[in-house]
C-alpha cells in the first residue's frame, strides 16, 4: 500500500500540533476553558478551509473535504494540547509570554 499526501496536508497536519500554542498565546491562564475551546475550534476550521483551497484538486474545491479537514485539525489539536503541550509545560509558557503583570501605582505620593 503505497499512501502519497501533497505538501499541503501535511502542512496544515503541523498546524493543527501547533494551534494550541497558538490559543494559549492570545489568551490568559483565566480565559474560560469554552472560550479557548472557541478559538481552537475557529482557527481549526479557518485551518481546514485554507488547506482545501490550497490542496491539489480534481474535480475541485469541496466542502464536505474542507469540513471534514476542519474537525480533524480540531481533534488533533485537541489531542496535542492534552497529549504533548500541557504535560510537557508549553501551554503554560505560552500563556504568561505575553502577558505582562499589572502593577499598581498609586496617583497620591
């Protein structure tokens, strides 16, 4: 069994492994878990969609295909967050790189 995929699957295949760092680095450690779940799930679609237009094609674009690629992108970031980032402590990391801690100051000295 000979299995060929173009550039383009596996390129939104990284994708998927890496939105989750993705998410963490727009949001807080506070952010609702359903709202990152939101994002994860709009950037997985967004990611499905690209990778449809982008690949080979033909009998052309298909939004079945699309679709299917979006809740794929989703399941494995899904898996990738709990499986590889949140273990391993990036998911953490890439919450507090760019957020900068609020400081106090007072207006009366």
């Amino acid at each position: 069994m000979n299995v060929h995929l173009d550039s383009v699957y596996w390129l939104g295949l990284v994708i998927s492994v890496v939105l989750p760092v993705l998410v963490g680095l727009v949001t807080t450690r506070v952010t609702n878990a359903g709202v990152k779940a939101v994002i994860l799930l709009g950037l997985s679609t967004l990611n499905g969609f690209l990778v449809e237009l982008a690949g080979p094609h033909d009998a052309g674009y298909s939004v079945q295909t699309a679709a299917v690629l979006a809740l794929m992108s989703f399941g494995t970031g899904v898996l990738a967050h709990f499986g590889l980032w949140r273990p391993t402590g990036v998911s953490g990391k890439a919450q507090d790189s760019l957020v900068t801690p609020r400081t106090s100051t007072s207006l009366g000295a």
